[in-house]
C-alpha cells in the first residue's frame, strides 16, 4: 500500500492530476466509506470478446442477466465493491445512444446499491475508444460524473484502464492532456 500511494503521488505530481484516495477519507455524509474493500469486476461474455471490442460489444449488447448474475456471484465469494469498465466507445461510435448507456449504468449502479455493494466505475479503456474522438469524452464524462453523483455507492472512478498500452499510438503527453481534463471536468460535477 505505501508503494502505490507514492507511487500514485509521484504520478499525479508529475501530470498535475491530483490521485485522491477515498478508503478511509470523507467522501460525503451520504456515501459509504468503506472499510477493506474486497472486489470483483463484472466482465464480458467470452462472446463479446471474441466479436471484437469486448467493452463496446458489452455495453452495447446489455445482457443483463449476465450482469446480475455476476455481480450475485460476487457477493457469494464475499465481494463489497463491484468495478466496471464503462467503456464509452459504445456511445462515440454510435452503437447505443447515451441515453440507453445512462440507463444501463443506472441499472447496475441501483442493483448493487440494493445488493449492498459499492461501485468503482472505470471510465474507459482507451483501446476500445476512436483515439480521434477523444475530444468528445468530456461532454461524455460530465453527463456520466452527473448520473454517478446520484449514486452514493459509487466510491471511485477510474479514468482509464491500462492506459499506458496505448502509448504507441497516442503519446504519453497527449493522453494525460486528455486525461487531465477529464479529471477536471468529472471533479466539477
């Protein structure tokens, strides 16, 4: 844990991104503060990733029996947070709407909440998004942080997932650009 903290605060000092830890600090009078959190993450069908972009395919296809049934059998090997990957590549290329997305995400978020989990939510995965349609995360990300804020189980979101694969293809720089500024808008909400 005292590796990753300085390594967390190495990291956002390097791109001025602040990492703030919410274990154990305030999040808000409403929301939980969990206590050694014990997780799992709901994934794909092996379907979804088989026929391409595993995320988009996921939030695309919806399959929610799969959903809830990953996030029961969470509970049953002990799990108190859920993580998802809530890969807006779905919505940039025009496979769902944002509307059906919202919707879908509120479905989990509501089911976990019921089920007494909490939630942290990944953003993106930058491998399954149209690098040259980053520009249009942002507007994405405020509306998303606007639907997590109504959720008190949400404990944490996560900006990308395994960001640094993509640094052939999109330097260094330029994704923490992006990723600075998403930060910035979701901490706005």
């Amino acid at each position: 844990g005292t590796t990753l903290r300085r390594n967390f605060d190495s990291l956002g000092a390097r791109w001025e991104v602040g990492i703030v830890p919410l274990i154990g600090g305030r999040v808000s009078a409403a929301a939980p503060v969990p206590t050694g959190l014990k997780g799992s993450s709901v994934v794909p069908r092996a379907t979804d990733i088989v026929n391409g972009s595993a995320w988009q395919n996921f939030w695309s296809r919806w399959d929610w029996q799969w959903v809830r049934e990953s996030i029961d059998l969470a509970i049953e090997v002990g799990s108190r947070s859920i993580r998802i990957i809530g890969d807006v590549g779905a919505v940039l290329l025009g496979r769902i709407d944002a509307a059906t997305y919202l919707r879908r995400l509120d479905q989990l978020l509501t089911y976990c909440r019921r089920r007494g989990l909490t939630v942290y939510y990944c953003l993106l995965d930058l491998r399954h998004t149209p690098l040259d349609r980053l520009a249009e995360v942002e507007s994405l990300a405020r509306t998303i942080a606007r639907g997590l804020s109504r959720h008190p189980n949400v404990v944490a979101v996560d900006l990308c997932n395994e960001v640094s694969v993509i640094y052939p293809q999109l330097p260094e720089p330029v994704a923490f650009g992006f990723i600075a500024r998403w930060a910035s808008t979701i901490r706005s909400e």
